[in-house]
C-alpha cells in the first residue's frame, strides 16, 4: 500500500504581533493543519522562586471576535497547578494546541482569559510573505537606519488590506517610534492621529502603549 501523505502544515516562524503582555514570553512557532493549530512558545523566568502555569480558558480570536478554545497543552501545568522555576534565566517550552483556523486566516490574536497575571499577544501575522517585509523594517532599524527603517513600514502599511489588518497597529506604532528616533516629531505627530483615526483592531490597546511611553500628541 502507498504510504499516507502527510497533511499540508502551514508554518509560521517567529511570526511578528503588534503587542505582547509578558516580556520573558515568546511565540517560536505556530502551525496550522487539517487537523490543529499548534502554538510553539517559550517563557523564561526572570525573578528568584517564579512560577508559570496555563489557564483553560486560552482562546484564538479571529479578527470578527470568534474564538476557538484550547484543546490541549503540553509541557506546562494547567493552573492552579504551577510549574516552579529553579533558577533565574531558567526557559520553559510548551505548546498549546487548538481547532484548525478557518482557511484563509491571515492574524489572529492569543488571549488568555482570566483574572491574574493573563497573558496576550495582539495581532499574530500568519503570512510568511509580510513576517519577511517587517522583519527586513526591524533589521534596519537595529542598524541604527531610523529613517530608511520608517520609509520601509509605511511601504508595507500601503501594501496590507482588511486581510492583514491586524498587523496595523504594529506598524503604525513602530512609523510613530522612529519617527521620533529620528528627530521628526512632525511626522511622529502626524502618524501618531492617523493611528488613531486608523480603525486599527485594538487600536485602544495601541494609543496606551504609545502612552505608556510618554508619546501623546
């Protein structure tokens, strides 16, 4: 007999968010089958007797608010049960798996639903093609290229539609920042209101994080 063909995996590496909750917390992978989404991540403890553990009420949401619920977890306790860190710097892997995401998902957003210390990430791009063109925009800028770095995410913002709208607040963020970087406060200033005439989803989100960092206009 034939061997069974695997099913096509669509994988994302590193896909970029536009916000995150937990600093130590990272998404190495997410991959979508027939079957699953499987969700890769890493959290590293930071302070002297941390502990980690998963909530059940973890949810993907789509961009119209529909969620699919956490099927399983895997190399982490599901709370009240708690994963005790030995030492600082100590990481931690673990997957979440979830339902198949509906064909055609470009972004979705994880949220963990609950009352104490819940972790997010806003707007994950599950499109290799735009992860490629904002990591190319970060690269210049950690080389120190504000400017060219700030032309490059406002080309990929005119290229993105409804589709791709998640990834909206990221880049109208990351434009505000360089801007500044840059010594442009005209320019910050202006992509600052366009921001928030954006319609962006969680665009309060957004306003408040620039906000935290003291940019307001």
């Amino acid at each position: 007999a034939a061997a069974m063909t695997g099913l096509p995996v669509q994988s994302y590496l590193q896909p970029n968010y536009g916000l995150k909750s937990h600093e130590t917390l990272i998404i190495n992978k997410v991959e979508i089958s027939q079957k699953s989404t499987v969700i890769y991540l890493t959290v590293e403890n930071r302070r002297a007797g941390g502990t980690f553990c998963a909530d059940r009420n973890i949810f993907l949401i789509y961009s119209d608010g529909s969620r699919l619920k956490l099927e399983s977890v895997q190399g982490i306790p599901v709370c009240p049960e708690t994963h005790k860190f030995k030492t600082v710097g100590e990481k931690l892997d673990f997957t979440l798996t979830f339902p198949p995401l509906k064909k055609g998902t470009e972004w979705i957003d994880l949220v963990e639903d609950c009352t104490d210390n819940c972790f997010h990430f806003y707007g994950i791009t599950l499109d290799n093609e735009l992860n490629g063109m904002i990591n190319d925009a970060f690269r210049m800028a950690e080389n120190d290229d504000p400017v060219k770095a700030m032309i490059s995410f406002i080309d990929i913002l005119k290229t993105i539609d409804s589709k791709n709208a998640g990834a909206e607040g990221l880049l109208y963020v990351n434009i505000v920042a360089l801007a500044r970087t840059s010594g442009n406060a005209g320019q910050a200033s202006d992509w600052y209101k366009r921001l928030k005439s954006s319609g962006a989803p969680r665009l309060q989100e957004y306003i408040k994080f620039l906000n935290d960092q003291g940019i307001k206009y």
